[in-house]
C-alpha cells in the first residue's frame, strides 16, 4: 500500500517558510479542553491510501490548521475505517507520523479483508448526522437575531446568567439540560464564571448550531466528560443518562441509570480500562442500528411513497371549485344529510301546520301572529320531545346496528351528536314558544277590548284576567315555567365547559358542575316529561281530549324508553360480577378483571356501563371493553378523570397491595392466587352496547390509533386479532374438530395497524401483556405494532440522542425496549399520520381501510382530513370511524 499526499491549497510543512516559527504542534491528548481561537492559516490535506493488488483507494480528506487535525471525509472503507482515521485527531505527534501509523494499520486491515466502496455519507456514520442537534425545528428556529434580542431582555450588568442560559436560546423545557449544556461549552473555553457576555454567547450559539457532526459529537461528548479529563467513566455515563431521562420524563431509566451505565460501559470498554474515550462514543452511534420514527418499508414502497404526490389540484374557477367542494361534502355525509334533511322537514310541516291552522281561528284577531308562532313552536316540541329519546335508547340501537342492515343507510356511530342537535332545535322550540307567550299573547289579551275579548270567553272564561299574574298562577302558567327552569339548568350544565370542568369558577359553584352534576341534572328529564304531559293537557285554546296531542306523540318513546330502563334494572339484578383481579397502574389508571356473567356476549370494540354501589348507587358510567370476546373474563381500564372514578380507585385500591417485582403496576390484587385480601367492593355491569370500533371485521385492512386511555377499544380488537390467528392455525393444523370449523363466523381481518400515543413512559404498562403477546406469537406480521411516547424528544435531538442509542443496545442484547418495557420498540415524538396514511395506502392498494380512532378530539379533524384525501386520490379507500361516549 502506498501513500499519496495531495496539497489542496498551500505547501505544508512544520515550519512555515516565511521564517516566523509555527506554533503547529499535533494535538496533545484527547479532544478536550480549553478550545483556542485562532485566525492561523489552514489548508485541506487528502491522503491516499492505495491498495496495489485491487487498485482501491481509501481517500481521507483532512482540515488541517495550526493547532488542530479534523477528518473531513472518507471515501473508500467501511466503518472500521472511519474510526481509524479518527486516530489521527487523537494522536499526540505530528500529520506525517499519524499518516504512517494510519497506513500501517490500514495495510493490516486489507491484508485480511477487501474494502468496499463506502462512502462516509453513505454510513452508519451520516445516518448518525441527522442526530445530535442542540438546536431542532422546536428550538433555536429563529436564528441568531432573536436570541441577541433576549440577550438584551434576560441580561444582568451585560451578562447572561446561566440560569437564564435556556430561555435565551429557546430551551426552555429543559432547564437541567441547557444548564449541562452551559457547562460544557464554558469548560471548552476554560470560562469559570456563572454568566457569559454576548459575544461569548455568540460563540456558544455557533458552537451549538454547527451543522457538522464531529462538532455536535465533540459538544456532546464534553458534556459528559465533566472534569475535561478527555475520557468517560460510568459514573460521568450515569449522570448523563439520568439527565437525559429527566429532560425527557422517563423516570425509570432516571431510577436504572446506574445499570444502563453499565451495560454502555461494558458494550464500549471490552478491556475494562475503566473509561471510554470519544472515538469509542462515536463507534456505538456507528454500529447503532438505523433507528426511526418513520415508518419502514422496503426500497420499492418507499421509492414509491416518495414520488407519489398529494398536492390538491388548485382550481380558479370558484364556481367549479365550490361545485367539487360540496360535491365532496355530499359523499362524505351523504348520511346525516338525508337524516338531518328529513328532521328538519318534519319541523318545517309541523310548524306550518298549526302556524295555518290557527291564523284561521278567532283567536287570531286578537293576539296576531304570536299566537301562531307559539302554536307552531308547540308542535315541533311535542316531536322533538318524543324524538329526544330515541338516540339512547342504547339496547335498540345495539341490536339495529348489529342484527339490521340499516347502517348502510342510517349513521347510528352519530346517535349522541343527533340527541345533541335535537336538544338545539328543542331549546329553540322552547324559546319560541316561551317568549310569544309571556311578551305577546297575555299583554295583549289584557289590552284586549271587550268586544274583542268576546269570542275568547269560551277559552278564558266570562270573567277576563285582570292582571299578568293570573296567567302565571295557572296550571298551565307554572308548569310551562318550571320546564324553562328545569331545561335550563340541564342544558347548561350538559355544555362541554360545565361537564368537563374547563370554566375557572369559584369553590363553591365548583360543586355545582363536573359530571356528576351533568349526571343528576339530566335525570330532571323524568319531572320534566311529567310536567310536560299535565302542561300539554290544560291548554287554554284547545278543549277537546283529542286535540290535545301531546301524550300521543310521547306514548309510544316514553314507553319504549321505560322499556330500555326496565332492561337495564333486570340484567344489572343478576350482572353483578365477581372481581377476579385489580390493578392499579402510573397514570392514574385502574384495571379490573371480572367474571363472566352467563350468558354474557360482546364483541371487541363494544362498552359496558359500570356502577359501584359503594361509590353511588345511581350512577352508571361507560367503559371500553379491554379483553377479548374469547377470553374467560371482562375487563375495563378506567382512568380516574373526575369524581366518580377517583372514589372507584381510591375504594379499591383499598383492597391492594405493592405490586411485587414480576408484576406490572403499582398496586395490585389477584383474587385467583388466594391471597389474605380484603372484601373487594361490589361492582354491577349492564351492556353490552354497540359502538363504531366494533365494524372492524367488516374491513381486510384496519388502522387502529388510539391516544392515551383511549386505546382500551383498540387493544379488545388486537387480542381479537390474535385469538383469530390462533383459532385459524389450530385448525389449519387439524387441533380443531370440522364442526368448530363450520360454526365459525367469517373473519375478514388480516392485517392491523395499531398507533398508540402516549405521552407518559407508565402508560405502557397499561398493556405490557398484550404488547408481548403480539410481538411473540405474530410471526407473520399480520399486526404491526407502533407505540410512541410523546415525552421523549424527537428523533435527532441531543436531549434524546443518548435514550435513543440506549434502546438500540438494550434491545439488539435482551428483545426488551428500555422506554415500554416490552418487546415493541418505542417510538419518540408523534407520527407523521400523512406518512402512516402513504404507507398503508401504498401497502394495501385496491383495497379498503377501516381506520378507528379513540381518544382526545384534537386528532380527529387530521385523521378524517386525511382519510378523505386519501379516499380521493388513491385507490385505497378509507372508512373513518371515532368512538363516542
């Protein structure tokens, strides 16, 4: 092998020739230290490394100055070479001795292998470039200009405490880290002092947004490196992993830090020197495996995903451009539409109806057209009253959606958002009629003359009313002003800020919203029902028993209602379950594991109401089902959001112990093991009901997303999944006898996607089993599991650059994900749900995609979006569908 010298800019040499000596000296020691600023000349060196028999060249280009060596490029090698040419930043003697060693070694190396062609940026080593940034698309995005401009605002006497250090450059959720970080670059530049002028500031910020990656490493590895002694202990390794895990919210790498020190020190340190060195740190993010949040697929999907483009055709013609929006709009909704059509149809006839009916009555010459508009009012009431009631009546609805083939036609998943717009069009109704009434009708019959009061004797009797009062006084009066009340209060208080708690109000008007209070009110409906049939009974204009229509519109509602109300009392009489297992888990989560009842039958994706009577006897609130229809118990996992579920936990957590070391969560109890365990509380199920997340088997392909608690419904549909899977290999195995085999009902499901995101490292816990459940037995890969933890720092980001080469080591040495705790590895940040949509679209073309989504409704507007787009401009169609409680 030989050794070619190219001079790039300047002949080199130790002594500069124009007689003033060079302070070039190699570099002593390990890259480290107090960090010189020169303005000395510098020239670019490439060295050759030339194999004679394969006519192969190792090109290392150098950056070489007066008092530094940096490796700029590699071409030619593999890996192993990148790490030897960084040798020559590390050696203390001069280029041309660091040259010889290099070829020396390099010789050594192809005597026994041949190099590949490897260019740096196409190594481990790029992959590794993209990681390592201090300064994100999150942080440090303004440049230079807005960090100058908090210098001025956050500056004491001129200077920049560290202590402001973060927030001057855009870091402000990681405190600790920014301060490491201040650390690091002043022990670089030998600064002692608590503050840094702004020119030091300056400095650092060049530093820390240095797109090179030997930059980043270095600024990483100082960090770590705290006593600037060039080389990396296990204690320095564990200080540095639990700042890491505290900057990304994973407290229990915090609490393992010192064991995943260990095992970076034995993976880098193999001759047990007691330290590693930087060439040591970069060789593990090297070898680290390719590591990302995207999703992966062979070359030629993903050259596909690449050249397929999304870009909505821009129209500017607005007449053909809104003529295409609603044409999309009517396909999308072409359901509610025709419903929402058909109910205002109604309301519409109705209203006209009496409106006509009595413009032709005397009544009309006396109180005009208020009396008409109340009386119309009054008829739309009579059926939205009775119409209200429909939408919850749960178990008809469970059994239309499940046993009929009206859900083609008939949206029933939008049940809860009709019984909402019928409530609009009552409060309206209500209003109306109201308001005619009270500042219309009475004032003017008051007003009347006698001979215009004349024909309304019939109505109001020989004597006129003398006075407002006798109105109101009256059984219709007060009955009419009740229901106002009453309606009033449990509209108000079924608002989403009263309901949820997001208005900020006093203590003790506090008590007075929340669910419980959404919950009582609502139950106002059984008062208002009766005073509505006793108002719509004394009428003052209508005398006859069969003109008085209101008990007629109500009858047949109101009996099926109470129908659904008796149901519900019978099954809960013999439903009550008996608790085989709890478990209280991070994140304010209680799991319970209860018999089943006989003749209890659901399928995944459907709720059960569940109530305590130790907590309330009267409440009765909805939970996904977490277990599958094939297990031998029920199971629900309730987050404690509000009061109810909070005095659920706190009842039986009572009956809990530690969690001992094999078992998940924090407290646990297991009636199965025959433990000394307190009496469990009683607990009473009524259900199943249907939701959307149950129309899974309908569809070969399903995306399952789920945010936080929200994924209970989609983990009953992936042990369903599984179980199928399972059954399907026994009987393809001949383990099944053929009567089975023909009893079954078809299951369409052969792929599923599962997004879960969450943004807390315990909520993984939640369903560690199932988690590796599937990850064991799914050797075909019909279940693609992703689990993203929103806490931990995008990929790329130094706050999560070390958690990030942590988990690839953890895993490739034990299966197990550092993040989980299960065998599904972790990703960080959240999905790119276009990427997600490409993939699937790309994956399963022709085909159509039930998508399921379970959660906060902030991701709702995307994934619809994005399942419209898609429908529209592939030929993969995708069914959107969200759970609703």
């Amino acid at each position: 092998m030989e050794i070619q010298l190219e001079q790039q800019q300047e002949t080199w040499s130790e002594t500069s020739s124009t007689g003033s000596r060079s302070t070039r000296v190699g570099f002593s020691g390990p890259m480290s230290g107090p960090l010189v600023t020169s303005n000395k000349k510098s020239s670019k060196k490439s060295a050759r490394f030339k194999d004679q028999e394969d006519e192969d060249f190792v090109e290392i280009t150098l950056d070489v100055r007066d008092d530094t060596v940096s490796v700029q490029n590699i071409r030619g090698g593999d890996p192993e070479t990148a790490l030897l040419a960084s040798r020559l930043e590390k050696r203390p003697s001069s280029l041309s001795v660091r040259l010889r060693q290099v070829s020396q070694e390099l010789k050594r190396m192809t005597s026994s292998k041949k190099f590949d062609r490897v260019d740096r940026a196409k190594s481990g080593a790029a992959r590794a470039l993209k990681g390592l940034k201090f300064m994100t698309k999150n942080v440090g995005t303004e440049g230079w200009s807005q960090v100058d401009k908090r210098f001025d605002e956050l500056a004491v006497d001129g200077k920049l405490p560290k202590t402001r250090f973060s927030q001057c450059i855009g870091m402000n959720e990681s405190k600790e880290f920014a301060g490491e970080l201040f650390d690091a670059l002043s022990r670089r530049r030998g600064i002692t002092s608590a503050s840094i002028s702004k020119d030091q500031l300056r400095e650092f910020w060049e530093q820390i947004t240095d797109q090179s990656f030997d930059s980043r490493l270095q600024t990483f590895f100082d960090m770590v490196d705290k006593n600037a002694d060039g080389r990396i202990t296990q204690e320095e390794v564990q200080e540095i992993i639990a700042l890491s895990a505290s900057a990304n919210k994973l407290s229990k790498i915090q609490d393992r830090a010192e064991e995943y020190a260990a095992l970076i020190i034995e993976e880098l340190d193999p001759d047990n020197v007691g330290y590693i060195e930087l060439y040591n740190l970069e060789m593990l993010l090297l070898q680290a495996p390719a590591q990302s949040t995207h999703i992966t697929t062979d070359s030629r999907i993903m050259s596909q995903m690449l050249s397929q483009k999304l870009v909505p055709t821009k129209d500017h013609n607005p007449i053909k451009r809104g003529f295409r929006s609603l044409a999309y709009f009517v396909e999308d909704n072409w359901k509610r539409i025709w419903v929402i059509l058909l109910w205002l149809s109604i309301c519409a006839a109705l209203f006209t109806w009496k409106f006509i009916q009595y413009k032709h009555r005397a009544v009309f010459d006396v109180m005009g057209y208020c009396v008409t508009s109340a009386k119309g009012a009054a008829e739309t009431l009579k059926f939205n009253m009775a119409l209200i009631l429909l939408p919850v009546c749960r178990n008809t609805i469970t059994w239309l959606r499940s046993k009929t083939k009206l859900g083609m036609a008939v949206p029933f998943d939008d049940n809860i958002n009709f019984h909402k717009v019928i409530a609009f069009g009552i409060a309206i109704g209500v209003g109306i009629h109201a308001i005619a009434h009270l500042t219309c009708d009475f004032p003017r019959l008051l007003h009347a003359t006698d001979e215009e009061y004349e024909p309304m004797k019939p109505f109001f009797g020989e004597d006129r009313p003398n006075n407002y009062w006798w109105f109101v006084k009256g059984t219709e009066g007060w009955t009419g002003i009740a229901i106002v009340v009453l309606m009033a209060i449990a509209y108000t208080l079924a608002q989403p800020w009263f309901r949820r708690n997001r208005l900020k109000l006093p203590k003790p008007l506090k008590r007075l919203t929340g669910f419980n209070a959404f919950w009582y009110s609502h139950h106002l409906f059984v008062i208002v029902y009766g005073l509505f049939i006793v108002h719509g009974y004394y009428l003052y204009l209508s005398k006859k028993w069969y003109k008085k229509t209101t008990w007629m519109y109500l009858a047949i509602p109101m009996i099926l209602y109470a129908c659904e109300r008796l149901l519900r009392a019978f099954r809960s009489g013999y439903k009550s379950v008996k608790i085989l297992k709890v478990a209280v888990y991070p994140g304010n989560v209680l799991a319970l594991h209860m018999s089943k009842p006989q003749g209890f039958k659901y399928s995944s994706g459907q709720y059960v109401f569940v109530n305590c009577p130790d907590v309330s006897p009267f409440q009765w609130h909805p939970f996904s089902i977490t277990s599958a229809p094939g297990d031998d118990y029920v199971s629900v996992h309730i987050r404690t959001l509000g009061d109810w579920t909070s005095q659920l936990k706190a009842v039986f957590a009572k009956a809990c112990q530690p969690a001992s070391g094999d078992q998940s969560g924090l407290l646990r109890a297991d009636m199965l093991q025959g433990n000394n365990i307190p009496r469990m509380p009683k607990l009473v199920i009524d259900g199943p009901y249907g939701a959307p997340a149950q129309d899974y088997k309908n569809y070969e392909v399903i995306l399952l997303v789920g945010l936080g608690i929200g994924a209970t419904p989609l983990i009953s549909i992936l042990k369903d999944v599984l179980n199928n899977m399972k059954q399907q290999k026994d009987i393809e195995e001949g383990m099944v006898e053929s009567g089975v085999k023909n009893k079954r009902k078809p299951f369409a499901t052969n792929r599923a996607y599962f997004y879960w995101v969450t943004r807390e490292q315990g909520s993984f816990e939640w369903f560690k089993g199932v988690m590796d459940d599937v990850a064991e037995y799914d050797k075909d890969g019909i279940i693609e599991l992703h689990n993203y933890c929103t806490s931990v720092y995008e990929e790329g980001d130094a706050r999560s650059a070390l958690i990030t080469m942590l988990q690839s080591l953890h895993h490739a040495k034990s299966g197990v994900d550092i993040v989980s705790g299960t065998r599904v590895k972790t990703h960080f940040a959240r999905p790119n749900w276009r990427s997600v949509f490409k993939h699937t679209a790309l994956k399963h073309p022709g085909k159509r995609v039930g998508v399921f989504y379970c959660g906060a409704h902030t991701l709702v507007g995307e994934l619809k979006r994005l399942s419209l787009d898609f429908s529209r401009k592939t030929n993969t169609k995708f069914d959107f569908h969200k759970e609703n409680f």
